[in-house]
C-alpha cells in the first residue's frame, strides 16, 4: 500500500478513534499525520502488536546497521515495523546519520520512535554521567538553562524539516527522560526529587508544543516500574503530558520474576489497566533478554541462547496473556553479532535461536514491514 492510500485510511481510523474512548494527545495542534498516528496505535490494540528494534550508528563491529545488513532482515527478509533510534547518544551517534533512512521506513509504511540519551549539561559527560545537579540546572533559572535550550532548538529544528515527499512532517514517538526509575542516568532517582522530574518533564513538552511549535511528536513515558515503583505515582508527569505508556525491561524471559516477585508480563498486565482506565496505548520500548555468553543452552533462565526463546519465551505468553495481548507494540534493543562479545538482546544470524525469531515475525499477530 502506498503511503498516500495508507496515511487517507489512518486518518479516516484517526477520527473515529479520537471521537471515541482514546484519550486527547498532549499536544492539540498535532498535525493531521501524528493524529493518525496515535489512533493507529490505539486501534492495534488487541488486533496486532507492532515489532520494532534499536538501530545504532555503525561505529564498531558489533553495530547492527539498518538495512539489508541489518540481523533482522538477514534472517527474516523484513524489516521492523517501528524503526527505533536515538537522537544523539553520544556526539558520534546523530539522528542526522539515519534521516534518509527515517523517510524511507515511513515512505514504505513503517513508524519511527526517538529518544535521547541526553549529555549531562554540568559535566559535558554523558547520560550516564550523574554527577552534579544537572536538573536543577537546567530548569528556568538553572546556570546551564542557556546552553540546554539552545539543544532544544537544534532538536526542534530537526524535526520541524523531518519531512516525506510531499513535504508533510513526519510523526514520531519521542521516549522522553526513561528509566527514570533508576539512578543510572542523571534524570534518575540519586540526582534530583520527584516534584523536579515531572517539571523537566513538563518543561520540554511545553517549550516544543508552544515555544518552538513542534506539532509531529507523541510523547512516551517508559520507565522500569522498578523497587516497588508506581507507574503513575509521584515521577508520572500527568495524563495530560504523557500519550504513551511504555515500558524498558530486561530480563531473560518474559515471565521470568525480579526481586519484587515481578516480570514483564505482569508490567505489561499493570499497562493494560492503566491503559483502559487512562485511554492510552502502551508497550515495550526496551527489552527484553539480557546479557548472554554465545551459547545454546536448553534452560531459558540460563545464561546462554535458547533456541525457542523468540516464540516460546517472548512473544507466545504475551498474546496468550489475557492484558498483555493488548500491547500496540514490543520494541527490542539491537542485535550483537559473534566475536568477543557477550552481550545480546536482538537475534543474530547463525545463532541456534534464529528460527524461532522468524518464525515470531512470520506470526500474523506480530506486525513487521517489507519492501
């Protein structure tokens, strides 16, 4: 389907949808596309979960490029629905490296999320750099209020001329400050109170919607929902800041249970209810195996490669789950080929695990693209 004939049928979906039980986008001047956008989402609910997956910058060996070198399409010959990237991790990972091949998922039907691993603006570190009160001072009045407004201008900027063919913005799902829930980037929980995390929140949602008049982005909020933490406790921003519900969640298994006696599945189950009583769609972000040695393994709570995970310990329970079902979308971090490295989240070609991966993207319940 062409992207003319798909974005007129989102829009006819969009006015239903807005009319109906899906909550108000944040922003009310949203254009035309990122109000179908967020209809679509609510209206996959339930009928199909959207795939998607981290790209990197090819920096190193290890760097999945996106494309027909990408592991994903090396296995499966499709693409991830929702190409997911960063704006700027670090200052050789830009979003300006990836800006034609942004216009070339959505031309051929595909969605885009964003989000920034944002530099600590005290330090000149980077996301994971907690020293000093960077959220203080950034806020208004804060000593580096300046310097941090003037990046909000270079990504307002960006997306402002983030166009397709016909010269309309491109909509995006911006995952704004996660895992906020944890203390290991500076907007955490060891550098700043709660009160301070929904204000820089707010700040930026405000500066872009009505300072800079960005119109094409949806906001998503993805915390862990870690240590007993409530999803829309003291660090929620508010339903009328927040248009997604997300999730960032490692482990190895989707019903494999924390500490807190907790799992994927039942966070995704929490989602849901939040979700109907909210109106808003949710789903994973982040996630969802963890760090493994290049092994086959036959326990999938081991360290190691699981043969079956993709489908038996992955995407099966979750469209089994009578509330998880309902997730618009399930976004994994990128593939780490071979060599030296340890460390894995998405499917690697060769590995003993690559057949159950094509056979969760063969499922008609699981949305992916190909062009």
């Amino acid at each position: 389907m062409m992207r003319k004939t798909a974005m007129a049928l989102l829009l006819s979906v969009g006015i239903f949808f807005l009319a109906g039980s899906a909550a108000a986008l944040v922003d009310s001047k949203a254009t035309p596309e990122t109000q179908a956008l967020y209809a679509q989402l609510s209206a996959t609910s339930g009928n199909q979960i959207w795939f998607g997956q981290f790209y990197p910058v090819k920096l190193q060996s290890w760097d999945d490029p996106y494309g027909k070198q990408s592991q994903c399409y090396q296995i499966t010959q499709k693409y991830p629905f929702i190409f997911s990237l960063d704006y700027q991790q670090d200052p050789w990972r830009s979003i300006t490296a990836y800006t034609s091949q942004i216009k070339t998922h959505y031309a051929k039907g595909g969605m885009i999320t964003v989000s920034w691993h944002m530099q600590n603006w005290i330090s000149g570190g980077d996301a994971w750099d907690t020293s000093g009160a960077v959220v203080t001072s950034i806020l208004p009045g804060g000593s580096k209020r300046t310097q941090y407004l003037a990046a909000l201008d270079g990504f307002a900027n960006y997306f402002l001329n983030l166009k397709d063919a016909n010269g309309k913005q491109i909509p995006v799902m911006l995952r704004l400050f996660h895992e906020n829930d944890g203390n290991w980037f500076w907007w955490g929980t060891s550098t700043r109170t709660p009160a301070q995390y929904v204000q820089l929140w707010r700040d930026f949602v405000t500066y872009m919607r009505d300072t800079k008049g960005v119109h094409n982005l949806i906001y998503c909020y993805a915390p862990e929902i870690i240590n007993g933490y409530a999803y829309d406790g003291a660090l929620y921003p508010g339903d009328a800041y927040v248009d997604v519900m997300g999730l960032d969640y490692y482990d190895k298994t989707v019903t494999t249970r924390d500490a807190q006696g907790a799992s994927a599945l039942s966070r995704l189950q929490v989602l849901r209810d939040l979700s109907v009583k909210k109106g808003k769609p949710f789903g994973t972000f982040e996630g969802l195996r963890n760090e493994y040695p290049s092994k086959v393994v036959r326990n999938a709570n081991s360290d190691g490669i699981y043969a079956k995970y993709w489908t038996e310990q992955f995407i099966n329970p979750v469209l089994a789950d009578s509330k998880a079902k309902y997730a618009s979308f399930i976004i994994i971090w990128h593939s780490v080929p071979g060599g030296a490295e340890t460390d894995g989240w998405g499917p690697v070609k060769g590995y003993a695990d690559q057949q159950s991966f094509k056979d969760m993207l063969n499922n008609s319940k699981v949305k992916s693209l190909k062009y």
